[in-house]
C-alpha cells in the first residue's frame, strides 16, 4: 500500500528550508536548488507544490506571518480577559523582536523580503504591508480603549502607528549589532509609558 503524503506538511517543510537559506543569505539566495538541498528533497518537488520562486517566497513569507500569529495567540492567552492595553501591546511588541534564535532568524527572512521589496524583485510594498497595518489597527484599538476620551481620534491613530515603526526600527537595529536585546525592551519601555501617559 503507497503511503500518504501529508500535502500540507510538505509544503510546511519545503517553507520552513526557505526561511533557512533566505535567514543565511537573502532572497538572492533562495534558489530552488538551495532550498531543495536544505529540505532533502527534490528540486521537482518544490516546483510541484509552489511552481515558481515567487509562489515559494510568498508562501515562506505567509508561514512567518502565521507563525508570528500563533505566537501572540499564546502570550495574550498567557495574560488573559483582563489585560491592560499596555500590556497587551507589549506582549504583541515583545513578539516581534528578535529577542530569541527563532525570532531572530525569522526577522531575518522579514529584512530579506524588505530588501526585495526595495529593489522591486519578488515581492510588491502591497503584498509586504498587511502585517504591519494590522498591527496598528490592533494597537488603535487597544489605545482607544486605554483612552477612551481622547479628544483627537487621529492622535490616538499616529501613536500607535508609532509604536509599530518603532518596533520596527528596533527590530534592524537589534539585527545590525547596534542596540542589544535588554536595551531595545528598555527603550520599548520607555516609548510605551510615554505613549500612555496622554
């Protein structure tokens, strides 16, 4: 009897061998070849489940997304119905930063896809932004509710649009070696007790 192939773990396991080689070398580097060697599997394989190298790179960008998902899930389900806003944007904030190996190496493959979308190779700014407005929807939301007198709805919009570029900066900071890990959740800190002192 043939045995059955999980479909969806293979797919699971080809993007997991991208998210390596684009972590070790860039987008550049994610050629079928490379990627096919880093799995041990065919070349033939991957190009059965994903048929080009841009199918390939928004499904690996697609699975660290959904990754990034489950993790948030699990640490406000860690603080539970009555969190704070400030502390449900830090949990979610936390998350994003390189902070631990399989962060670090998942931002990488992030600053991979960002330099592609740069150059116009591989990825477009639309396909690249639906993470992060989500995130300052989210942050809206919970800012709204931490000030819900706020005279200038806009205000409330532009901080938490702050809050995710400074994630953000803080996260290629952490990666190029300029800041460590402590002082970036020092300086998070520090730009959340401002924001909510308004």
């Amino acid at each position: 009897m043939p045995r059955l192939v999980d479909h969806e773990q293979r797919r699971r396991e080809i993007t997991t061998a991208a998210r390596k080689v684009i972590a070790a070398g860039g987008l550049d580097a994610a050629t079928f070849q490379a990627v096919a060697a880093e799995a041990g599997i065919s070349v033939r394989l991957i190009q059965y489940y994903f048929g080009t190298k841009r199918e390939l790179m928004l499904a690996t960008h697609r699975a660290v997304v959904q990754d990034w998902g489950v993790m948030f899930a699990t640490a406000l389900g860690a603080l539970g119905p009555d969190a704070t806003p400030r502390e449900v944007i830090r949990a979610v904030s936390l998350g994003l930063l390189p902070l631990d190996e399989q962060r670090h190496q998942d931002n990488l493959v992030f600053a991979g896809f960002h330099a592609a979308n740069l150059t116009g190779n591989t990825v477009t700014s639309e396909e690249m932004m639906g993470a992060p407005r989500y995130l300052i929807t989210s942050f809206t939301d919970q800012l709204r509710r931490e000030r819900p007198a706020e005279s200038d709805p806009r205000a409330t919009e532009l901080d938490a649009e702050m809050v995710v570029l400074t994630v953000t900066s803080l996260t290629q900071t952490i990666l190029a070696g300029g800041v460590t890990r402590e002082r970036a959740v020092e300086l998070l800190d520090h730009l959340l007790d401002r924001v909510l002192l308004r």
